[in-house]
C-alpha cells in the first residue's frame, strides 16, 4: 500500500519502531574523523543555533516544510501548502542516539525512551534518550529481549554488560554490580537476567554458574537491588519466585546446591521459620500462602507457615482488594480424584465435582466480594458456579468474567451444536456459528453479535433484535458503557457506523473490501467518535466525526487516529500524495512533516510503538535523520481543539 523506499534529501526520516529491535543503517565513519557521537552533539548544537535564528527572522521551524503546494484553509482540514503550526504549538526535537552500522534500539513502553546499542571504535556502549554510557567488551541479551529491560512505567531501565571476565549491571546509567562470577567461565546472557518490581523501584536479576574445581556442579543466584542472595540449586523454577503486590518484598524455595542441607523457603533474604513452597501473596502484601508436601502424597496448605487444610492438591485465588480467599481443592484418592471449592476457610456446599472431575478456572469481580468457577464433572460436562449456585450444565464454557461493577457473571457456552451468551442467569443466542460476549469497561452492559435462524442480530441490554443487514463487525462501548457503536455491512454491501443501534448517515466505509480498515474511536470522556472513511458520495476521502463528514484533501492514507487523554485534542497521521512524506495533525492542523516510513505502514495498527501521547496532551514521536535518531515533541495550541475541528457531542436514537 505504501512506497516505503527511504529518501535521503529529505530532513527527517519517520522511523516506525516496535518493541523489537531494529537495525539503523548509515555510512562507516572514518578513523580519522570526529566520533559518531561527537558529529551527533556538533550537529545537535548547530540545529539549536539555527533554530534560535529562525525564531528571530520568521524562518521555518523544526518540522515545518516550506513547499509550493498552494496555500492551506484555516477553515477546513487540509494537507496542502506549508506547515503553519496553530499560535502556542510547541515543537521541539530531542537527539536520543546516532545512527551508525550495526546498531540496534529498544523504545520503552511508555513516554518513548530509547536504549540503543552502538559502537564507539571497537567497544560496545548504549545511548538512552542522547546520553552517552559507559563501553563494554559486549552488551549481553535477555531472554525477553536484545538487551535492554525498562520498569512498568517506561522510566528506569537496565542492562548487563561483559568487562573482560567480568559482567556487570547497569541500573539508569549507573552501575549497581560487577562480579566475576561466569557459567563455564564465559560470561554469556544466561549470567543475567534482569527485571523490574511492579512498583518500579526494585531491580532484580539471576545469575546461573557453573563451577569446575573441585568438581563440576552449578548453581544458580538470586540479586534483589544488587544484594546477593546464597547460591541456589541451578535447577531454578521462576514459578518458586513470588514478588508481593506492592512491589517490596519477595519470596522463593532455596535449594542446597550441594545437596548437604534442606530446602528452606527465603522471605526478603531470610530464611523463614518454616518450610514451605510455591508461595503467595495477600493482597495487602502482609501475608504468605505457601505448600508443603507431607507423608503420604498429600500437600498441606499453609498460611504464614500455619496448616489450614490437607488435599492432594491446591490453587489459591486472591483478588486485588477485598478479603475473599477461594481454593479450589483436590481430594478424594490418587486414582479417583475430585475437586470442590472452600471459600474463606468453608466448603462451598455442592461444589463437589465427580470422580476425575476439575476446577480448572476461577475468576474474582472487580471489587473482591464475588467469585465463579468452571467446573467439569468430565471432559464433555460443564457447569459454572457463582457464589455457590449453581448454574446450567454445557459442553464447553468459556470467557468467564463479571461485568466491571461486579454484579454480574458473563460467558460463553456451547450445547447441541449452539451456542449461546449467558448473561447471569439469562441465556441468549443459540448460533451455530461462534458468538462472543463484549461486557463494556464500565457498569454492567453486555452486548454480542449472534445469527438468530439465519438473520444477523445484536444482543443488547438483555434483548436480542435483528439487525436487517448482512453483518456487522467491530462492536464496542464507550469508556463509560453509555453508547456502543459497530459496523454495519448493509444489504448493498456498504460499511457505516451504527452507534447505539442508529445508522449514521454520514458514516462510510466503501464496500466490503475495506471491512479491515473499519476502525473507529472513542474519546477518553465518552463525548466524541470518530473514523477515517469515504464521504457519503464516495467521492473523497475523510474523517467521520459526532455524525458529520470532513474531507481530508489531498491525503491517500490517514492512520492512527487519537484522542488525547483530556478528548480536548484529536491527532492523526497522513501519508502525502506523490511524495510519500507524512504529516502530523492536530486538530485538522497540519503541524509537522516527516519523510518516509522505513518498515511498516502509517495505517498499521501493529507499529504503533513509535509515537506516544502523555497526559497532558504532548504527543511524542520518533523520527530519524541522516546523523541521528530523535524524538519530536508536539505540544497543541488551546487555539484549536475537537469543537474547531467540527466535532459536537456525538448522539443517536437507541433502539
């Protein structure tokens, strides 16, 4: 669909990234010549220079082309004439690391850090948002990725690196540990595999050794913040591991690696008063769940190191919040097992599966106080239980959840060769085809598509109505769960936009074959929607926006439409005509342009780790010149918001 071939008169090159690496190309510099990265900050310095002297002569700024495409409408979204970003946008760009030969990066997942790894002469050295680390004889890989590992919140990160025989870790550009420790004395990516708490603040990694003299055996080392913990068996099971909610404290079975003493169970570096195995946390990170095995193949469930009760087997399920505890138990014999629930410390009267029979999934509502379980009494009979009731027996049931205000459980079953949505105690459906339930992410709204008798239908609000059309496709609700919205496939074989039931007149999609462009927004406040489609004469192309059509111009291709967390602003990209250059808009305002994407479409909904919108609005994006890799920041002006661009507060007839 795209033109993807790379031109190199052009000032910016929009480098689309994933979370996977990729390889930046660029000339081999000269031994003789400045380093990379000395070139990079001279060019950077000039750049800032140049830039203060347009500012004081009215020159372009960055980002903004000049090109003799014809003047542009301040009334109308347009792509044509020069950028003229809206009075009080701010853009700025910020050097993150030179492009040379070889060279891999990694963006984080938030806020659009990058870690990349280069050369400097013969070292290894990574660069992280323009600043310049330390060089190492090798950067070494994690199992989860090339090198590089960021916090949850996309703010820290932490790599391991070779020095001679040596590796070490290095925690937000500094170092945290050198050790000489190696795995058959070679230090290779398995000496360091590192993460994160889930609170960011705690660093993490494991080391496996192996020990030739005296005698080949290994072991394997836990480092929580750099302090090491005794050496381990290398037979290491993560699953062992456990890290309590709120991210500080952490739990694991140490195994003697030479095999002279039992094995012991370590809370936050010590050795706790008991024995006990695959442990969990409380929600309120307090209290351990833990299991030991005790003569005669039965396991006791423990509770900080207390017996509760003794079964074959356990699994525990904790909510976030709340004080529901809920075990699904295994009893009965080796051979002839079965299975029931005990909720809070009591057996849940009835929930006694038949022999061989399993407990194989339990799910906790939202705010804790509620749960329901699948249950099979054999591999063809199915039921679900919900706060001890018992509900109707199918042959599969599947996509157990409850509705966000937990009030309600929501699945799918199958029966006789239909299916059907079960929606507390309401049944509905009987498709033969596949029919999957969509619970909005407020409240306690479930809708579905189904066929009934072989008419296409919706399911809404507990009632079933046809849809008189061919199909529909893409149903979802509001982030409040007050509107729902989907694609029709009318019986001229057209796409429009049915919100609440309501066709919208000025929604349109084409035909059929653009089914997999048929993608639509919801603003964060629930007020606005929006797609990219045909006008309603099929003449042009445009933006679908609160129920009117506005032509985008000369565009071919818009992609990645976006609200911004305040829904004041709406930003998307378009490809230009001819030139294969694409521009950044807010508001319908053109207010950057960046040359040609390197690997993915701007439309591909897979690639969209490359741009990032913050809180406040600030939309950042990666973009990449002849010398360097570098974010944009764009900051919309309070000139322009949703309401210049045409949008109202979108509305429809429910049915």
């Amino acid at each position: 669909m795209f033109n993807h071939i790379a031109r190199k008169a052009k000032v910016i090159v929009l480098v689309i990234v994933a979370i996977v690496v990729t390889t930046l190309g660029a000339a081999a510099q000269s031994a003789q010549k400045p380093s990379v990265w000395q070139q990079i900050k001279d060019a950077a310095n000039q750049a800032q220079q140049q830039k203060k002297t347009q500012q004081q002569t009215g020159q372009q700024q960055p980002g903004q082309r000049s090109d003799k495409r014809g003047p542009s409408s301040q009334n109308q979204v347009s792509d044509s004439g020069s950028i003229k970003p809206p009075a009080g946008t701010k853009i700025e760009e910020t050097v993150l690391a030179p492009v040379q030969e070889g060279a891999r990066y990694q963006v984080s997942p938030h806020g659009l850090h990058v870690a990349t790894m280069a050369n400097d002469g013969s070292r290894a050295v990574v660069y992280y948002d323009g600043v310049e680390g330390p060089k190492f004889d090798q950067i070494l890989t994690q199992l989860s990725t090339d090198g590089i590992v960021f916090s949850p919140d996309g703010n820290r990160y932490a790599y391991c690196a070779r020095a001679g025989n040596q590796y070490v870790v290095m925690v937000d550009g500094k170092e945290l540990v050198r050790s000489s420790e190696s795995e058959g004395g070679t230090i290779v990516g398995g000496n360091c595999q590192l993460g994160f708490t889930s609170n960011n603040k705690h660093v993490y990694y494991f080391s496996n050794v192996t020990v030739t003299n005296p005698s080949t055996w290994g072991f394997t080392r836990f480092v929580f913040d750099g302090k090491p913990e005794p050496p381990n068996d290398s037979g290491w099971d993560t699953r062992e591991l456990a890290f309590s909610p709120d991210g500080d404290h952490y739990a694991y079975v140490w195994n003697d690696p030479k095999k002279q003493k039992p094995w012991m169970l370590i809370v936050d570096g010590k050795p706790a008063a008991y024995q006990g195995g695959a442990p969990q946390w409380t929600n309120d990170s307090k209290h351990l769940y833990t299991q030991r095995q005790v003569p005669g193949g039965s396991t006791d469930l423990l509770f900080d190191g207390k017996p509760l009760m003794r079964a074959f087997n356990f699994k525990v399920y904790i909510p976030p919040v709340g004080d529901l505890v809920v075990v699904a138990v295994t009893g009965g014999t080796t051979f002839h097992p079965f299975s029931f629930l005990v909720v809070n410390g009591k057996k849940v009267a009835g929930s006694d599966t038949v022999e061989r029979g399993m407990i194989d999934n339990v799910v906790l509502s939202p705010d804790g106080k509620h749960y329901a379980a699948i249950c099979g009494d054999t591999s063809s009979h199915h039921y679900v239980i919900a706060d001890g009731k018992r509900g109707q027996e199918y042959v599969s049931v599947n996509k157990l959840a409850f509705t966000p205000d937990s009030s309600t459980v929501v699945y799918e079953s199958s029966v006789n060769g239909k299916n059907f949505i079960v929606v507390g105690e309401q049944e509905f459906g009987g498709s033969i085809g596949a029919i999957e339930p969509v619970v909005a992410p407020a409240g306690n709204r479930v809708a579905a598509f189904t066929t009934i008798n072989g008419n296409p239908s919706v399911l809404i609000d507990g009632k079933v109505r046809s849809l008189n059309a061919r199909g529909a496709q893409n149903l979802g609700f509001t982030p409040d769960g007050a509107h729902y919205a989907y694609f029709l496939l009318d019986t001229g074989m057209s796409l429009h936009l049915a919100l609440d039931g309501a066709v919208q007149p000025a929604s349109n999609m084409g035909g059929l074959g653009n089914a997999s462009d048929a993608h639509y927004v919801f603003s964060p406040d629930s007020k606005h929607i929006a797609h990219f489609g045909l006008s309603p004469a099929n003449d042009s192309r445009g933006l679908f926006l609160d129920g009117k059509y506005i032509a985008l111009g000369q565009s071919i291709v818009a992609g990645h439409l976006t609200f911004t967390p305040d829904s004041k602003h709406l930003y998307w990209f378009l490809q230009m005509p001819g030139v294969n250059d694409f521009r950044v808009l807010v508001d319908g305002r053109p207010v950057a342009e960046l040359g040609s994407a390197s690997n993915r479409g701007i439309n591909d909904l897979g690639a969209a780790s490359w741009f990032d919108v913050l809180p406040d609005g600030t939309l950042l994006v990666l973009a990449q010149d002849d010398n360097s890799l570098k974010r944009i920041t764009i900051t919309p002006s309070d000139s322009t918001s949703v309401a210049t661009l045409g949008g109202g507060t979108m509305s429809a007839a429910s049915h």
